[in-house]
C-alpha cells in the first residue's frame, strides 16, 4: 500500500539524468509516468534506493525522420493515440496504445516506460518487435541503438545497462500497402492480455507478401511468431489460407501457465488470434 | 533528495509544501491538504476511485507522487461545482448513478474527462471511457445513463 | 385510519432523488478514514504469510526502535484481555467452535491472520515499523480442499477436528419419491469462493477518553457490534458508542465483528490515545471474510412428464479456518430454498461445515440462497433437457400457481404471495423469447462459430431478516426485529431514528418518504438518523434484505402512534369524540368537517407549549416502535439472460439481460431498480469472472484487482428491467425487499444460458467462473468425447 522509503531526483537534461543513474548504480531506478513502477513500489515488491525522474527531459512527441518516425520515449499512451503522425504511418502503435489499460492511465503511461519494464504481457513490446523497432538508449558512453528483439532479453529485463535511459524508438513507416491489427484476448478491460497478437501484411495481388506478427504473453519476452509469418508470405489474402498460415503461430514459443491461462489454451489463442489479426491486417 | 518542496494548486488555491519523495498524491490531497473528497479504493490502481484531473488530463492519483505534481494544477471533486454543481455531479444526481458513492469521484472525474475528449459518446464508449472506475454498487446501468445526460446536457468537460 | 390518506400518499411509488446525494457527488463525505482526532495514531497489522503455523518468536524490538513508533505488540500482549471473536450462530448443539483470538497467539491458521499490530505517528511510518517486524514461524501442512478436509489422513485445522458440525433437515420421504422415480439425474456444482470487494476498504478508529470507548467503523452493524464488542472485551456496554459514518459499500462483508474493531478498542485503551486502522485492498482481500465456497451434490426425481417427486442436496461448506459472525448459517440460510417455488413430494438437505486453512467465509450479498438458487435452477435445466422439454415449461409445470398462495411448501416455508406466471410472462415478452430460440436453431442448424444460448433463473428468496421466534428454533443468537422512532419538533419538522444502518440502500431518502406519506408532512422536512448508537439506540441493522421488509413497518407503526397521540390531542381541542377524528390531507378533524383542524406540525408545537393537553397525555406525539415480522418475506422473478459463445476463443458474452422482479410493494422505485442493476452485476461477476484462488501452499493468488476480476462497465450488458407487484401479507406495507434479490437471480440465468448454448456439443456443466478458458476446454473435451456440433 505505502512504498518503502527512496531519494529523488529530477534532472533537466539527459547528462544529468544519466549521471544519477550512473551514480546510483543497481539502486536507482527510472521513473517515467510511474504507471508500471508505483504499483509495484505500493506492493513492496521493489525496493529502488533512488528514482531518477526523467519527466522535465523534453523527450515526448513524435518526430518524422522521412522513412521512420522516432517517438520521444516520454510520449504518453495517449499522446499516441492521437499522433496524427502515427495515424498516417504507423497506426499499429495507435491502435494498440487504446487497448492498454484505461484512459486515466494511458494520459500518464509512456512508450518507453512500456517498453523499458518489458514486462511480456504488455501490449506495446510485440508491436515493437513486430515492427522491428530500434530503441535509442543514451548511457555513460554516449548514444546507442538496440533492435527490439535484442532489446527484451529476459522477464522484466532488458539489454539497457543499469545505467542507460531509453530515450525514444525509431519505427518504421508502414508504406503502401501496408495493414495492421492489434487483438488482445483479455477477460475484463483492464485485464493484461492473456494473449495478444500484432499484426502486419502487406498486401500484393490478393496476396500476403509479407507478414509480421509479434506476440504478448507467450514467453518471458514478446516473440516474433516467424513460422506464421513465413506461411503467411505468399497465401492468399483469405481468412481460410491465414488460418492455416496461422497454425503455426505458436511454434518456438514458450507459453506460461498461470492464473489467466494453462500453456495449451494460450498456443490455441495465439493460433486463432493470428489468424483474426492477419484477416483484418491484410483486408481478408 | 529526501525531502522536497513543492508547489501544487489544488482546486484553485496553491499549496506549498514539504515532502518525502514516496508520499502518493493522493495522500498529499487527503492526509495534508484535507482533501477528503477523494477517497482511495486499491492498491495497484484499478479502482479508479482516486481520480482526479492533472493539467487537465484525468490521471489515478494513488499512482503519481506528490512531487511529480509540483507546478501542476490539480482538480478533485471538490473543485467541479462553480457555485453550482458541475453538469455530471447534477446527472449522477437525477439518474441515480450512485448508492454508497464511494467510487463517485473518480467515476465523476473519469467521465469529464471522457466528454472533454468525446462531447457525444455512444453508450459503448461511455462504458470503454469508464474501463478504469470499478462500481460495485450501481451495476453501471444508470453511471452510464448519467453520462449520456449529462453530454446532452452540453457538458464538454 | 391511515386508509383514509389515499390522496396523500404521494410519496409511495414514487423515484425520488436521494437526500443522500448532495455529500455525496460533491466529495463532502464522512468516510472512517476521513476522521482525524487530536494525537492520533495509526495501526498497521503484521500479517501470517504461512497457511498454517506455530508462531515460535515475534520479535518487535526493530519496530519499535524506529523513530515515529510509538508502541507495537503481539498477540501475547493481549492473550488476557482480546477474548475469541463471536460466532452468534450455533446451528447445532455439537457444533465445533474453536476458540479465534483476534491476534494470533500461538498458531496461525490462514495467510493473513494478525500476529501484531505497529502504532505509530503517521501511516508511512507504521508501514515500514510492520515491513522490520520479525516473527518465526514452524510451518505446519494446510489443509486446503474440502472434500479431503474430513479424510481420516487429513491434517488438522483445529485439535477437534477438521468437521464443525453437521445439519440435516428432511420432509416427505425422501427415498420413496427417488425409489422407482422415471427420471433421476445428480449434478455436482462448485459454488467458488468469492471476495465481496466493497469499493470502500474497511476503517476503524477508536478512542478511550476516560473508560468511555467511541469506535468509528467502515461496518454495516453498528449496534451489533456494540453489543459483541461489551461481550467480547467485558467493557460495559453503556461506554461503548459505535458509529458507522458513511459506509462505501457492505454487501455482507462489513456484517462483522472483526479483529482490527476488537484490536482498535484494545490498543487504544493501552495507549490512551486515539488509533486509525486502515486496509488496503490487498490486506481487504486477505482478511475481509469472503462469500461462498460450497461443494454441491445435487438430486432430482421425476416423473416423465416433468412432474418433480422430491430433491435431495449435500453440501460441503468451507467455514475456512474459524467461525466467524454467522460464518455456519450461511448455507443453511440457502437450506430452505433449494425447493425454491416448485412443488414436491420429498426434499432431503444436509451441509456439512469443514475447516480449511484459508479466510473463514461468511455472509456476501444473498448469503445462502444465490447457492439455492443456483443449484436448483442449473438441475431444473438439466431436467429439461434430459426429459427434452422447454425449460421454462418444465418450471411452470412444477411452480406453485398465483393462486395457491399462501402456500406452505415441503420445506416448511410459508410463502405469502407471488405470481410467477405474471413475472414469467412480462420477462418472455421483453426478452423476445420465442424470436431468441429461433435464431438460437438456426444458428445451431448452420454450425455456427458463435453459439447462441438462453438461461432462465425463476427464482424466489426469503428475505427480510428474520422473525425472531424463527431464529431462535435455529439457533441463532440474535433477534431480527427492527426499531424506530418518530419525533416531531416543535417547528413541525420531523426526525425520525431508525435503528437499519445504510451504506448506499437511500434509506435517509425512502425513510423521508414513508414518514411523509404517514405524517402529511413535506419529504424536505424530514430527517432520518442512522448508525450512531448514542443517536439511535436500538435496532439489527442492515444485512438480508430486512430494511424495508422490517425498519420501515417499524417506522410506519411508530408514525401510527403518533398519529393516535395526534388524534387524542386534536379531539381534545376540538372537544370532539376521538371517534370522530379523521386524518386526510395531512390534517385531523372533525369528519365531514375538514376547515376545523389541525396538522401534525402545529399540534406538535402545541405540545411544545403544552397549554392544553388532556388530563393523562404526556406533552409529545414522539413515539418508538418495534417490528418483529411475523415471517420472511419472499421476492421472486424471472431472469433471462442471452449468452453468445465464441467456440473458437471460449469468450463468452451477454447480448441481452432481462429481468422482471416481484418485490412486492415499493417505496422508492429507483432506489430499488438500482438495487437490482447492482445484484445482477456481482452476479454475472460470480458467472464469468470472479474466483478467490489459493495456491497449493495456501497463499491467496488473487490478492489484488488486477487478479480478483471485478467487472468494469465496460464487461457488463446494460439490463432491461421490469417489476410486477405481488404485495407482501406480513406487514402493512406490502413490502418483499430487494437488496439481494439481483445477485441471487442471475448467476444462474447466465450460466443456464452459456451450457443452453453448448449443449449441443454434449456440455453439460461449465465450472464458474465461466472462463474463456474453462469454456474453450469444455468443447474441447467434448469434442474429443465425440461430442457433435
């Protein structure tokens, strides 16, 4: 209910913010919108010595790179729903941003705090791989670029030192031809998805051309379903043929059993929701 | 730091400060301001019932920290009747949208700042707009018949 | 007299706004943790997170060493002086009730249980006191699961035993009707264990100013626990003021007298100085008893043509680890409605009360009957199917005819009136039955993905808690009248005490009209008085439906007293015969002369002055009364729920919700549709979402929202409701109660309608919670059973 004790502070640049970080060492820890981080401080569950508050870092907005788009790792859940650069170029991030929680915590909630918990469950790190994202880290040593698979590593755990800060994701423009879906399976609203599903096709001559599908909540990390993806490449853009192209969407992956799901009914969801996702995502 | 100074305004008055980094919002409102009319319902921000608005935005404030509210404008249920009652407070009130009322604030904040960003909701995106308010009393049937008056009624916010 | 006042009854039946309102949206509300006192300090509990163990050390001496501590103490601080928590209901003679201690002492018994409590200055403060507590513990095995509880090979809850007792009843012969029946089919059904999850976590605070005690609590019994806490703690009774301000929500979970009431009183006394006890929903969901949790094994015997013979019903119950308030009536509250408004030749029950390691259970919204109800509803559609008839027919075949009543039936209940051809036939109209089942064929016959399913609940409940004569033949320590008092100051206004105890039911408002309508005086001028025992001294509080059913005939019968002082008082001034004195239009007179008389407000002033009172008048019309109903009062309805069923996913979801109650006459008929919205919602929740699960080392899992699903508006249908008014013969009002009546109804309806759905596939029982995942399995399993679809 009540956190434990901790320090506090909130740089106005990203040196020192990366200074702190680097000072604080395993003890410090990142706050962004707090949205992730502040339930599991209430729950005594984390104990950070320190939190660097990265809010006053600017950092928030999307910026058009001519063929990307580099969103401010700050940018709230939010401020992406309503980015009309995102709605023009990459409306999967959209889309996916208005399926996680709920419009209070969504005006808080930041990309990059999403993706810097990792936690697998969470909406936002299957897009990012399905997108092939590269987040932008800054550390001690100056800047870096990580792709997103890399990026998740583990539970809970990503390739950011423990004291480099994400401060934006580079996404691809979805072109011509591109479609999209996010499907999360959850049992009420607020509920984390039991499984979730992001979809692209792009779509040529009736056909899938290309597919990518990232998926939430079938592993300790978010898993790019890449049997599925090389059975959608060339099917026919018919929900029959991604069906069958979808069988395959839960192979290489390592579903938990928990409260919300046994192992087998999450590689049955994730099977029958690539299949929905592909249907809409390539206009089936 | 271990203790900071900030400077929040709350309902219109501004308010300044000592606090530990961990104090939650909500208990700056409640326990030091005497803010009461915001009550707490959970612990891992799914009730909604702490609902208030920050810079205009609704935000759960049992997860934000008081001092990431310093400079910002916070308004509580306290501050939605200007003379008076605001539009919902006045709907809540004629659709029997509350029994014990203890979800009512936040339920009320949560649904200004649904009509702020959506004057004329459907009913579906009035019970999506509302995902993160939990009544246990009302069965929502009528919380949503509130909010369809009162965006009839014209509130915008 | 009162029949004379037809004109003025304007207030009866009619939805007016609440009074309740105003504090209410405008965040002025007086909830228990508002409250802060001079000096005061706040209580932190250290809490068991082993199921079961020896307590062997509980070493406080780091908390206590933290700057801010006050004071901190462990169960053997208070071994001498903390008692055993009450359990009122002794529903056998060799009923086991082990002895709870607020704080654990010795061994722990469930992940949660106090073993000590921190005080200190500030909540954050007392946080981190409890985080630096240190107690040992030697781990001892949970028991766990019911149905092993009570194998010889079981390990103990308790040195007596894992069995708490045994309750059997039985009419007609019960054998004889099963003997040779056409039909008989057993189900088994799983009643889960539920969280009640109030939206207001509970609260105490507790002061001691010189021997006199003042607890404000988040309860929803404060003149019960008035009297428990003067029998548990020895304080004498007139120094203990219980307050209940503003309650955010009960529904039986805040029917208790807990260990932090108890503790708060004891803490306080130590230290002199005022305490605040406050829960966070993780704590709540731990240590807040919890609904349900039954096994049940269920029979029915037939004749072909759906004619029932008799039912037989067996229930495990989980008490969990101790007996708390009323924690082994509770599924025997259910044991005379499983018969519920069928008729039968023989109908056998018995509940056996089994300790685990977990929460004890106790009373949530319905207490007893949604399980009935459930049970009986969920086989009736299982006869249906089995004898290949429609079910609503099957139940009309069997159910008690509108003009049967009153009818006693082989439960020896007396059910005093009802009409379930009336609320049967207004629910199938809204609903458009017939247009369902048809769409329900066509979507079968084409194999479609998403199956269309119906489910029917025609149920009854016995409400209005309770006629005392019948809780003494069960063994029930307590009475079940209710208490009030009308008085009128001398400016005519009116207060009126009453002894029920609202946390969201608008009892300040539907009490104002009921004395407006009695009186002839303005709603606006009336006051209503509640949840202080120094305000209102007497009265059984709020729980099973009783506050209308029982407060309000007692305020109607204190307003006719008034009205009879009124009477004398007016024949006196207008030295008239008492027997030509009439009340209409809100004024007494002379009949047949209405010019010359008086309104209750001036004759109340004219005793204020007291210048002319008859010889032997008392100057006052202020008058108390108590209302001991004669029987339960018995709502009824017919729930119809629409269900589709994604196969594919197991999703299910409600396309429709119909619901026509019959809860006699009304008061205020807002308030009451509220109360039925919000009964069907916790009772879809129960359906499709909601389960407290404990782990194998009897830890809670779901100890947090974000796990103990409650539905937002955003997984709930809207609902359709209608009512039909069978007034109740068993008090002048005419009034059943409602305030359970949604949450016992539908659970069935929506699960009746999820299996209609999959029957089909040959499911015939889907465990609830009705997950996606439950669901999907079940098809699974069906399909591979060879199941066609």
């Amino acid at each position: 209910m009540i956190p434990a004790k901790f320090d506090y502070v909130r740089p106005s640049s990203l040196d020192d913010a990366v200074r702190a970080l680097d000072e604080g060492g395993e003890d410090a820890k990142v706050i962004a919108g707090g949205q992730s981080l502040l339930p599991l401080l209430r729950l005594r569950l984390s104990y950070p010595e320190l939190l660097v508050d990265v809010g006053s870092l600017g950092l928030r907005g999307v910026r058009d790179e001519g063929e990307s788009l580099l969103i401010g790792a700050l940018t709230t859940h939010d401020d992406a729903i309503r980015d009309p650069l995102l709605a023009a170029h990459c409306g999967l991030i959209a889309e996916a941003a208005g399926r996680v929680a709920d419009p209070a915590v969504r005006h808080r909630a930041t990309i990059g705090g999403a993706l810097a918990h990792a936690d697998p469950a969470a909406d936002m790190p299957a897009v990012m791989i399905a997108l092939d994202a590269s987040m932008i880290a800054r550390g001690p040593g100056g800047e870096r670029t990580i792709g997103a698979e890399e990026f998740f590593s583990d539970y809970l755990t990503t390739a950011l030192a423990a004291n480099e800060i994400l401060t934006g994701v580079r996404v691809p423009k979805l072109g011509h031809g591109w479609g999209y879906r996010y499907e999360k399976f959850h049992r009420t609203a607020q509920a984390w998805a039991i499984v979730g599903v992001a979809a692209l096709a792009r779509r040529s001559n009736g056909q899938v051309a290309e597919a990518r599908i990232g998926l939430a909540n079938m592993g300790s990390v978010p898993v790019r379903a890449r049997a599925a993806e090389a059975a959608a490449a060339g099917a026919d853009a018919s929900a029959d043929a991604l069906r069958s192209a979808a069988q395959h969407a839960d192979e290489g992956t390592r579903p938990p059993a928990d409260l919300h799901g046994a192992a087998d009914y999450r590689r049955h969801l994730a099977r029958v929701l690539t299949a929905r996702a592909l249907a809409v995502a390539s206009g089936a | 730091m271990s203790r900071a100074n900030i400077t929040v305004t709350v309902d219109g008055v501004t308010y300044t400060d000592d606090v530990e980094p961990r104090l939650l919002l909500v208990h700056y409102l409640r326990d030091r301001l005497g803010k009461t009319g915001t009550p707490i319902g959970c612990d891992t921000s799914n009730c909604g019932a702490c609902t208030v608005h920050l810079n205009g935005e609704s935000v759960k404030s049992c997860a934000v920290l008081a001092i990431q509210a310093d400079g910002a404008e916070v308004t509580t249920i306290e501050g939605m009747a200007d003379g008076q009652w605001h539009p919902l407070q006045q709907a809540f009130h004629s659709e029997h949208a509350l029994q014990c009322g203890y979800c009512s604030p936040g339920m009320i904040m949560a649904a200004a700042d649904l009509l702020r960003s959506n004057p004329r909701p459907s009913d579906q995106e009035i019970r999506e707009g509302l995902e993160g308010n939990l009544c246990r009393c009302t069965g929502y049937e009528n919380i949503v018949r509130a909010v369809r008056r009162a965006a009839e009624a014209g509130a915008t916010s | 007299m009162t029949a004379d006042t037809q004109a003025a009854q304007a207030e009866q039946g009619r939805a007016r706004l609440r009074k309740e309102d105003a504090r209410l949206v405008t965040g002025q509300t007086n909830w228990t943790d508002n409250i802060v006192l001079p000096g005061m300090l706040h209580m932190v509990f250290v809490r068991s997170p082993m199921a079961h163990a020896r307590i062997t050390s509980v070493d406080l001496s780091a908390a206590r060493a933290l700057p801010g501590v006050i004071a901190a103490f462990s169960g053997a601080d208070f071994a001498d002086e903390q008692g055993s928590l009450p359990c009122a209901w002794p529903v056998t003679e060799d009923i086991v009730i082990p002895a709870h201690p607020p704080m654990a002492v010795e061994e722990v018994r469930y992940v949660g249980e106090a073993v000590a409590v921190v005080v200190a200055r500030d909540r954050y403060t007392a946080a981190d006191a409890a985080a630096l507590a240190d107690v040992s513990y030697e781990p001892l095995p949970p028991v766990l699961d019911l149905r092993t509880a009570l194998d010889e090979s079981s390990p103990k809850v308790h040195a007596e035993g894992n069995k708490s007792f045994e309750w059997v009843f039985a009419q007609g012969d019960a054998d004889e009707a099963f003997r040779g029946a056409p039909v008989v089919i057993e189900r088994n059904y799983r009643q889960q264990r539920l969280i009640p999850s109030a939206i207001e976590p509970r609260a105490v605070v507790a002061t001691d100013v010189g021997g006199e005690f003042t607890l404000w609590s988040s309860t929803q019994i404060p003149h019960v626990l008035r009297v428990m806490l003067a029998l548990v703690t020895g304080i004498p009774e007139q120094n203990i003021r219980v307050i209940a301000p503003d309650v955010g929500g009960g529904f039986g979970s805040k029917l208790q007298v807990t260990a932090e009431e108890v503790l708060a009183v004891l803490v306080t006394r130590k230290l002199g100085r005022p305490v605040k006890w406050t829960e966070s929903r993780s704590e709540g969901n731990l240590t807040v008893h919890h609904g349900r949790d039954q096994w049940q094994r269920i029979r029915i015997a037939a004749d072909r043509d759906g004619r029932l013979r008799g039912l037989s019903v067996d229930l495990l119950a989980d008490m969990g680890a101790y007996l708390m308030l009323v924690t082994p009536g509770i599924p025997l509250l259910g044991a005379f409605l499983y018969n519920s408004i069928y008729k039968m030749d023989a109908y056998s029950f018995r509940c056996t009360g089994v300790f685990t390691t977990k929460m004890p259970t106790d009373a949530y919204r319905g207490a007893g009957r949604p399980e009935a109800t459930f049970a009986i509803e969920r086989i009736m559609d299982e006869l249906a199917a089995e004898l290949g008839m429609d079910p609503l027919q099957l139940r009309e075949r069997n159910w008690i005819r509108h003009e049967e009543f009153p009818y006693t039936t082989i439960s020896n209940m007396e059910y005093d009136s009802g009409n379930y051809e009336a609320a049967t036939a207004r629910a199938r109209e809204l609903f458009g039955y017939d247009a369902l089942r048809q769409e329900q064929n066509e979507r079968n016959l084409d194999g479609d993905p998403v199956r269309l399913g119906i489910g029917i609940s025609t149920y009854i409940e016995a409400c209005g808690w309770a006629p005392s004569r019948i809780l003494g033949q069960l063994g029930y320590a307590g009475g079940g009248w209710e208490h009030a008092s009308v008085r009128v100051l001398p400016t005519g206004k009116v207060e009126v005490v009453t002894g029920t105890s609202p946390h969201g039911q608008g009892h300040e408002t539907a009490w104002s009209q009921l004395v407006a309508d009695q009186l002839g005086v303005a709603f606006e001028d009336v006051r209503v008085l509640h949840g202080d025992t120094q305000v209102s001294p007497k009265g059984f509080d709020t729980y099973g439906s009783r506050s209308v059913a029982v407060g309000a005939p007692a305020i109607f019968s204190a307003c006719e007293k008034v009205l009879a002082k009124a009477k004398r008082l007016t024949a006196h001034m207008l030295e008239a015969s008492e027997n030509d004195i009439e009340f209409s239009d809100g004024r007494l007179h002379v009949r047949g002369d209405p010019e010359k008389g008086y309104s209750i407000p001036e004759l109340a002033l004219a005793t204020f002055a007291a210048h002319n009172m008859p010889s032997g008048m008392e100057p006052s019309l202020d008058s108390d009364a108590t209302f001991d109903p004669e029987n339960f009062s018995f709502p009824h309805g017919t729930h119809l729920c629409a269900v589709e069923v994604d196969t594919e996913t197991g999703q299910v979801s409600i396309r429709s919700y119909v619901a026509v109650d019959d809860v006699g006459k009304v008061i205020n008929p807002m308030i009451v549709e509220g109360q039925v919205h919000g009964g069907i919602a916790q009772g879809i929740g129960q359906a499709l979402y909601e389960e407290a699960v404990y782990d194998d080392d009897g830890n809670l899992v779901t100890t947090t929202l974000a796990d103990y699903l409650v539905p937002s508006a955003a997984d709930l249908p809207s609902y359709v409701t209608d009512r039909t008014e069978t007034p109740a013969t068993t008090n002048p009002l005419g009034v059943k109660g409602v305030g359970e009546a949604g949450t016992i109804a539908s659970t069935p309806a929506v699960v009746n309608a999820i299996v209609d759905a999959l029957r089909p596939f040959g499911i015939t029982d889907i465990t609830m919670p009705c997950t996606p995942e439950r669901v999907w399995r079940a098809i699974q399993n069906a399909r591979g059973n060879g199941g066609a679809a």
